[in-house]
C-alpha cells in the first residue's frame, strides 16, 4: 500500500477531515490537501513533549499524551475545536485531524488502527 493510501483510509473512516503519515526524519510521506504545508519545524515539535503545537499553521493544544498525543483545536479561523490525534510508530508519525463532529475517541481509534498496523509491519 502507498502511503497516500493510508491517508485516504484515514479520511474514510467517516471522523477525519485531514491526515498525514510523517517521517521521524521530519518529513512528508503523504499528506491531504489541508496539511500539505506542514513544516519541519511543526514535525519535529510533534516528536516533544510540548503544550501547543502547529500542523499547517493552525494552533493546536495538548490535551494528554499517553500512548498517542491527543490535542484540541485553539483558535483557528473556522472556530470548530477539532479533535487530533498523533500516533507513533518506529519510522513514522500518524495525524488525524478530525471533522467537527468526531470526538476524540473516534480519531483516536481511526489513528490507532493504522499506527498499530504500522507497528506490527515494523514501520
């Protein structure tokens, strides 16, 4: 499977708007349209333990870290407080950004499914 394929099977699951599969080299092996524009620096923010953290300009907020990196959408031009979710696997980083009516756990579910494939394919 491609990479972008992981992406598009993210994005239907029904609960995410934008994803993206990240290398732990800080950079982009597929992306949506709305992360297209993420940067190194955003990347490499998300491999640290930080309270804010930018995916394609937009402010995000931690909410926990326990196996995945949950946040919460801060003050972005839409106004919608979206769910994300970041999940490590041992070469890569795995995004889902949520639509406006996911809650965290089904973004989290959907980034877990493939962060755990991942893991078990030893990416």
């Amino acid at each position: 499977m491609s990479w972008g394929q992981y992406v598009d099977n993210l994005k239907g699951s029904g609960f995410i708007d934008e994803a993206a599969i990240l290398g732990m080299d800080s950079t982009v092996w597929a992306a949506s349209d709305g992360l297209q524009n993420i940067t190194t620096e955003e990347v490499e923010k998300l491999k640290q333990d930080n309270m804010i953290y930018f995916l394609g300009g937009k402010k995000y907020m931690k909410l926990r870290l326990e196996d995945m990196l949950h946040l919460k959408a801060v003050g972005n031009s839409d106004g919608i407080n979206r769910n994300v979710t970041v999940g490590w696997a041992k070469t890569c980083i795995v995004v889902g950004i949520g639509n406006k009516d996911a809650s965290g756990g089904n973004v989290a579910t959907a980034v877990g499914k493939i962060k755990d494939y991942l893991v078990s394919v030893k990416f």
